[in-house]
C-alpha cells in the first residue's frame, strides 16, 4: 500500500466530485450518520461546495485509487444554516472556516490520515491569510440509539489533542434519511472550534 495526501483546489476539485460523492454514500451510512445517501443529491451538493473558489478537497489514495477525503471552504460559502448559527451569536463569519465531511474508508483507518485530513485543511485556511478561526459539526445521537455499536469510540478526544473545543451553545439542525427510516429528520449538529 502506497498511501499520500493531496490538497485539491480549483478544477481539481470539480473533477474529484464524482469520486467524493460515491465515498459520501458508502461511508455515511455507519454509524453514526445512517445516511441514506444517493450519488444524484451528493455530486448536486458538492457541486455547490466546489462553488467556492477557495474550496479544498484533502485527498488521500492509495496508489491511483482515492480512499478517503476531507473538505473545507469559507463558512460563509457553506450552508446558509451553519452560518446562520455563529451569525445569530454576534460572531463574523468572515473570520471562520469551515470543516465538511471527513470519509474514509474503513481498511485505511488508523494510520494518520485523520491527523494529515485536519493538517491539510488547517494549512490551507492560514494560507488564505484571513481567517482567525476554524470550525466544523458532528450529529449528536442519543447514547441509547438502536443502531449505536457496541464498540463505537467517539472522536471527541481525538478532536481535543487537535485543539478544538465544543462551541457551547453553538448548534444547528440538518435534515437527511437515516437508513432505517423512511422519511428525512432533523439531526441536530454539535459545532467544535479551534483559533487559527
């Protein structure tokens, strides 16, 4: 295994979409997402992501193959409802970038990349020399969910060491289809911050 990171940015990242959009789907659906994703609502989704021109796509692969990804943009240039959050708190969204989705698949866990998805992400917010903070959501499930594992191990800690921190008070909600479920609900998404 040949394992290396790359930060795509510009057309780079519109032509990574299909391959994003495909990972989204399969790794969504564990815990503790559940999402009941489709390839057509992600690669419209990334679409907007790819929007921005100061959008990043970390990609790890393995050889040729692309394995897992991470994304992050301006705050202001994500969903409205994420900014909404920091705006209606007094804080300038100018001053914030934002953390997407982290998705790798499960063979390729435990060896770095988590580390070298938030290092790429970071790097490229100082390097726009503008932001003073970065931040990203986690869903808050409920301890006694059905479909939790037995084994599941939350990334709190692992976000700590990294030297974010829960944004008390700082939350949305976000809608999808959980894959037991038959209809979209709102999640509701915990924000952590770290000062740049």
């Amino acid at each position: 295994m040949t394992l290396r990171v790359e930060n795509l940015t510009g057309a780079a990242v519109r032509a990574a979409i299909p391959e994003l959009a495909r990972l989204r789907v399969a790794v969504f659906r564990d815990w503790p997402y559940l999402y009941d994703g489709t390839i057509d609502y992600e690669t419209a989704y990334l679409r907007r992501f790819a929007a921005s021109e100061e959008a990043v796509i970390v990609t790890a692969y393995d050889g040729d193959a692309i394995v897992g990804v991470a994304t992050g943009a301006p705050l202001r240039d994500h969903a409205k409802a994420f900014a909404q959050a920091f705006i209606q708190r007094g804080h300038d969204v100018g001053n914030l970038f934002y953390c997407g989705e982290s998705v790798l698949l499960p063979a390729y866990r435990r060896r770095g990349l988590g580390h070298a998805f938030f290092d790429g992400r970071e790097a490229h917010a100082r390097a726009l020399g503008r932001f003073t903070h970065i931040t990203f959501c986690g869903v808050v499930r409920p301890e006694d969910h059905p479909l939790k594992p037995q084994d599941y191990r939350p990334l709190d800690g692992f976000w700590m060491k990294r030297g974010y921190g829960k944004a008390e008070g700082l939350t949305t909600e976000f809608a999808w289809k959980d894959i037991d479920q038959a209809e979209e609900t709102e999640k509701l998404m915990q924000f952590w911050i770290k000062a740049l």
